[in-house]
C-alpha cells in the first residue's frame, strides 16, 4: 500500500542513518478514492493530511526546522492497519512495523521560504498559514543533500 507518512527534517536524518523508520505502529495516510473519485485528488489529499499532521511533530520538537515533512512509501499490506477515514478519499492508517529506506519512494518538504508560515502554523493550527505552500518533491537519492542543506 502506498503511505504517507508525517515526518520532520531530524526524524528524516534519523532514517537515514539508521536505514529504517522506527516507532510501530506509526501513523500514516493513503488515498481511498470512492466510486467515482479521482485516485490523484485522493493521492493529492492523503498527502496533505499527513503534512497537516506534520505540524504535531513539529510541536513537539522545537528544534526541528519548521518545514513540513511528508515521506511516501510503498509498504506491504500486511503490516498496514486501517484506523478510519479522514476524509473524502483519504484513510487513516497504522503502519505496524519498521519503515526500511528501501520502501521510500519520496519525500515531499517545504521550501526553507515556508518555515515563517510553518512555524505560525504550529503556534495556531486553526491559522492555515501553511497551506498556501506546496510541498516540494524529493527523489530519495536527493534525501541526504536536503537534510544537510536543513543543518540536521
């Protein structure tokens, strides 16, 4: 199934050092489109459900750089949980074991431009001051410049 994880710049170096996103079960997103609903709105949507979740993670660690992380995986089945819809062609997932780096697919961040409105919006979620910014797209063999360009 392919995921979307939330995630931040130093759980992304993390990763990459260890090879393996730790934490089971770990919460996650995957499009669910419906009868009739376009499977790249609801890739679309997934994404940025998680990037909205991002903002938590961001909370809880204040040395993070203010950049939304979102990190799209294929993982098997068997280790993916449903937990309930988020929304219109979105569900809630738990990925119930380790994330190898070999499943990554990509990474979707912030520009280093967006961390003003990040930061706003982890001070006040209701103030959408993030959601004006999309995500950059990042191969995973552009995933160690990134994180040395972010100072991780």
């Amino acid at each position: 199934m392919y995921v979307f994880l939330p995630s931040t710049i130093p759980a992304l170096a993390r990763l990459l050092e260890e090879g393996r996103l730790e934490g089971a079960p770990l919460t996650a997103f995957a499009a669910d489109p419906g009868p009739g609903e376009d499977a790249e709105e609801a890739e679309y949507e997934a994404m940025y459900t998680a990037a909205e979740e991002s903002l938590t993670l961001l909370a809880a660690d204040p040395d993070a750089p203010r950049r939304r992380v979102v990190l799209a995986a294929n993982m098997p089945d068997h280790v993916v949980e449903r937990a309930g819809r988020t929304g219109e062609g979105v569900v809630r997932v738990r990925v119930t074991g380790a994330v190898p780096y070999k499943k990554l697919a990509s990474a979707h961040v912030d520009d280093d431009a967006a961390a003003g409105d990040v930061a706003e919006a982890v001070r006040d979620r209701a103030s959408g001051a993030a959601e004006e910014h999309e995500l950059m797209w990042f191969a995973v063999q552009e995933l160690r410049h990134l994180v040395r360009e972010a100072g991780a």
